[in-house]
C-alpha cells in the first residue's frame, strides 16, 4: 500500500503520496479519525453507536458497514482489521498520523533524569510544528454528539500539550543563549493566552537580548495594559523587575530563572508537598505571612485554589483562607473565577452559606478569607460513615436547599454544587461553600473559550449542549447529590470523563428497591429533579426539599408548614410568621431546616 497521510492537527485531510484524498462521507472520514487517534481496536456496536446514535442498532451497523466498505475501497484492504465483533487500524499498515508524531516528538525531547537525556530542542520544534491548528479546526458531526465530545477532549488535551511544549522551547533556547530563533515561539507561547505573564516575561528577554530594546519595552506595556484591562492589577514583581532592569540595560540572567532553577524549585515542590517531610504549618512553598494573615496549616486543595487554617493577627480569630495556585496566577480563567467568587458569594449573608470575612493581595498573591468551619465535607462525612439515614438526608437537602434559593432569588447560581462543596459545621450545620464556579444568572454558561465548568458527575445535560445555566442546573446537580446521600454512590459514573458525560444522556436508572428507611415514592421526585429538560425540574431547590418532606410520615402537616415557610418568606419577618401559625398537632420531629425557632447566624464581618 503507498504511503497515507491523515492530517488532524487542522481541518482534518487525507494524503496518498502528497495527493489528496477524498472520502465519499464525513461519517467515514471520522470513524478512520477515531480509530487512527485512538489507536485500538472497538467494538462494532460501540462504533455504530458513536456515530449513528439517533438510529437503532441494526441500521446503525449497516451505516458502519458502509463506511467501512468506503475506507476499504479508497484506501485498500489492508488498512483495517476487520473481525466479526470489532474493528481496528493494521499496524502494519502506512498511516502517519499527525498528532500521534506530534506527542512521539514532544515525549523525545523531553529531558529524562534516568538516562541523562537533557532537553532536545531541535525535538521540540519538529512537535510544535507539526500543530498546525486545533485538533479537527472547523470538523463536527452535529448527529454524533458523542463524537463530538470525544473530539472535544482530544482537542483540549493537545492544546494543553502544545503549551508545556512551547514554554519549555522557549525556556531551551533562552538557556542556550539562542535568543532570536526563539522569538516566534514565544509569541505563540503568548498567543495561547494574552495574559500570561511568564508569556511575556520571555518576549522581553528574547526582545532585550536581541538588541531590540524598544520592542521589549512595548510588550511590558503591553502586559501592563491587558491586565489593567482585564483584571484592574499590576504586573507581578517579577514582571516589573526584569523591566526595570531593561530599562537600565542592565544584565537579564539573574532576573528570570534558568531551566536548571526551575527544576530545582519543582523539586523543592515536590520534596515539600509529602506528607514526612511537610511542616505542620504547610510553608514548604508559601510564605508563613499573607497580610495580616498567619497561614497555620493546609486544609484542602480544589482545582484552582489552596485552602489554609489561618490566624487573622488584627482581629484575632481563626479564619479560612483561599489561596489561588501560583500557577493560575496568570491564567486568565483561574483569576477571573477566583475573583468573580469573592464578588458574587460576599453578597451572600445566610445561615447556610459560608460567610465571606475579606478579599486580598499580598506578596503577589491573591487570596480570600472566609469563616473556618471545623467540620468536614459531606464528601468526607460519605467516604468514612456510607450513606445516610433518610431523615439525616432530609434535614441535609433541606438546609442546602435554603441556602441555594436565597443564592437564586439574587440571581446568584452555583454551578459548582457537590458533597465536596458541602461543609457540616458541628454548631450551624451544613453549609454551601466554594462558589468559585458561580455566575451570574443572565451570563452564558460556557466561558469564552467555550469550555464546561463543573464537576464532570454533577454537571447537568444543558451545560454539555452549550445552554444557559439556570436555577435548575444547581437543582439537577442536588438530586444527583440525595441519590448520592441515600445510596453513597455517585448516580452518574464511569471510567473517563466522556463516559460519566455520557451517563447523564442515558436513561435514567433508579433502584426499585431502596433502603428500609428510604419511603415510597422517591424515584419519582428524582426522576424530576433529574431530567434532562430543565423546564421540567423543580421549580426551586426548597421545592424539591418539600417534596422530600411530603414522603415522610405526617405529610401533610409537614407541607403545609414548608409551603408557609417558602411562601414569600424574603418580604415575611419570622416573628410574624410564627405568631400567626397555630401550634402543629403531633407529628414526627421537624427537621432543623424547618424549625422556626433557630436563631440565624449574625452576618458576617467585612474587613
């Protein structure tokens, strides 16, 4: 067979000896794709379903059975192996793939302390450019969602790759004192993200030491601009630093770090983050002081953000501190969200959401206190004990759902809503933290860059499909959390995060037969909760906690009083409320949800 080439990094194409080929459908064009970047075998009804899912199984393998006739036709017999129950490529047989030479290229230039392999720059320019474009730039299949999202995956994970390679290209020839054939390469670097300040501090250095002193000098501008644009904050010290040394002609080395510092330092990283050699007061990478803030101990880390056990030395109490990850600084997503969380969740002052104390930046960090709650996460409550009791279950949702809908009725979403963002306080109980995923009702639920944000196993249908977050999406992400809290499993699971997307397209399937406690009736209440329009889904969070009420003993008695509570409840003083309902007739132990008599916890202290 001559020699075949499939192009993937770009609009996708097909080459026999520099000659393009074209397949008869986009839908064989895309099964050759997915078998070539996978580079296994499949199923045939695993790849029938990928690509014809709105048909039944049979028509959709005789749809497979024609795309694999087309491949075999253009492209030779000895392309695929084609058995009874799978297909796959021939190893044997001449595709080059341009992504899979794209990673062999990034994983040969690669420094490997084991053998002594120092890093090849030469490897990593072959990689970088071989990526022409975004992994299939402008290629979809608007009837194979499925495929689509494995596309979408593929692409980001390549994406990803492609800046680590830059970063160290740029950083291999800086230490080789090979300024200006760096150049191209780090302005690419910085094209991935204009905010990228490390992006810009190697343009000034490669700028400055090729003799091109104004040019360095615009691109501080340059950062200094987009960042007061976009976030109103200077550049880092170190930014400033190498600019001042510009400015006065001064030597660069010592101003920016050699890839042998580098090295150093992620090994100090790595050495401090072990449990044996980590001081209690978790220093090994960060300052002992924030501020007025005494960092004391690591509690936890979330995917852009560190939490400490801190001491507020001016006020004199313990706090919580929320540190964003020193390598999100300059990331404009992980700063946007970060700050957006402070904004959003210090408008918030309920019983049942953790209190914001203060917002701040120190030492070129940025950070936000809250109050420090001594209890765990619900997360951690399901890990050690299992499942709860369906009356704890109740009691839990229904706090939970109090503090969601006062977030709602401010036009306030979560969007992060999980056991992990759930904290039991021993005094106030449950509590909703970790608004860093929130947003504003009226904006887009997909950032700029068209990504999704959330916690894969909890994210509702609308997101994946690119629609508005709404109330409902935090509703959804709380019925997945009761079927969770009853069963201690996640509802929607699987091995990869397609596959856990997948489940929430599924049929829903619920148990038929619940725990001894658990009532008559819930899978109906999930099964709103849970669906995939969410037009259909509970009204309101405190909503759905009424409907859970309804199924315990004494239901109607215990709906009314819930009704009464939701009805208004923000125009309504509680001193009113409770003198004008009469005293309830014997029924089971309220929930402390609904128990009218809780004094609310004070508002927080804003410093």
């Amino acid at each position: 067979m001559s020699h075949l080439k499939l192009l993937v990094l770009g609009a996708p194409r097909l080459e026999r000896e520099g000659t393009p080929l074209e397949l008869e459908t986009r839908k064989a064009l895309a099964l050759l794709i997915y078998l070539a970047v996978t580079g296994r075998g499949h199923s045939r009804d695993a790849l029938a379903t990928l690509l014809w899912p709105e048909h039944d199984q049979s028509r959709a393998r005789t749809y497979l059975r024609r795309a694999l006739w087309m491949l075999k036709s253009a492209l030779g017999e000895e392309l695929l192996l084609i058995e009874r129950q799978s297909v796959g490529l021939n190893p044997a047989a001449e595709l080059w793939v341009d992504a899979a030479h794209f990673r062999q290229r990034l994983a040969a230039g690669e420094p490997d302390e084991q053998t002594g392999h120092a890093l090849d720059v030469d490897r990593l320019a072959e990689a970088v450019d071989l990526y022409q474009a975004d992994f299939l730039a402008g290629f979809t299949l608007r009837d194979a969602p499925e495929f689509d999202d494995w596309q979408f995956f593929e692409a980001e994970g390549l994406r990803q790759a492609l800046a680590v390679a830059l970063e160290r290209l740029v950083q291999g020839y800086i230490d080789q004192a090979n300024y200006e054939p760096a150049i191209p390469y780090a302005r690419r670097w910085l094209s991935l993200d204009p905010l990228h300040e490390p992006a810009h501090r190697a343009l000034m250095q490669l700028y400055a030491n090729s003799d091109q002193q104004a040019a360095a000098l615009h691109q501080y501008e340059e950062c200094v601009r987009q960042l007061d644009e976009e976030f109103g904050l200077p550049p880092e010290m170190e930014t400033t630093t190498l600019f001042e040394a510009i400015k006065a002609k001064r030597m660069l080395g010592s101003f920016l770090k050699t890839q042998a510092q580098r090295n150093q330092i992620a090994e100090a990283k790595k050495e401090a983050s072990r449990p044996e050699t980590k001081s209690p007061a978790g220093r090994g990478t960060l300052p002992a002081q924030l501020g007025r803030y005494e960092l004391l101990a690591e509690i936890g880390q979330g995917g852009f953000a560190t939490v400490y056990r801190a001491h507020d030395t001016a006020l004199d109490r313990p706090v919580a501190l929320k540190e964003l990850k020193a390598a999100l600084l300059t990331e404009t997503r992980g700063l946007k969200r970060f700050h957006r969380e402070a904004k959003l969740v210090a408008r918030l002052d309920h019983p049942h959401i953790v209190p914001i104390y203060d917002v701040g930046q120190a030492q070129g960090r940025h950070f936000i206190v809250m109050r420090l709650v001594e209890g765990q996460s619900l997360a951690e409550r399901l890990a050690e004990q299992g499942r709860m009791t369906w009356s704890e279950t109740v009691e839990l949702i229904g706090a939970v759902a109090e503090g969601l809908d006062y977030a709602h009725r401010r036009g306030i979403l979560h969007r992060d809503l999980k056991p992990a963002n759930i904290l039991l306080d021993p005094e106030r109980g449950p509590l909703l933290s970790d608004f860093g995923l929130a947003k504003l009702e009226d904006e887009h639920s997909f950032s700029q860059s068209g990504r999704v944000v959330g916690t894969t196993h909890y994210i509702a249908p609308e997101l994946w499909d690119g629609q508005p977050a709404t109330p409902q999406t935090d509703i959804y992400a709380l019925g997945c959390i009761i079927y969770e809290l009853l069963t201690g499993e996640k509802i929607f699971a699987g091995e990869t995060p397609v596959s856990v997307m997948r489940a929430h397209f599924q049929s829903l399937a619920l148990p038929q037969n619940w725990p001894e406690d658990v009532p008559a009736g819930l899978n109906e209440i999930l099964e709103r909760a849970l669906t995939q329009q969410p037009a259909e889904r509970y009204a309101s969070a405190v909503e759905l906690a009424m409907a859970l009420l309804r199924l315990t003993e004494g239901d109607a008695v215990e709906s009314k009083r819930l009704d009464s509570r939701t009805s208004d409840h923000l125009a309504e003083p509680k001193s009113e409320r409770r003198r004008a309902e009469p005293p309830p007739p014997a029924s089971p132990p309220l929930p402390r949800f609904l128990k009218e008599d809780t004094p609310p916890e004070p508002a927080p202290v804003f410093v």
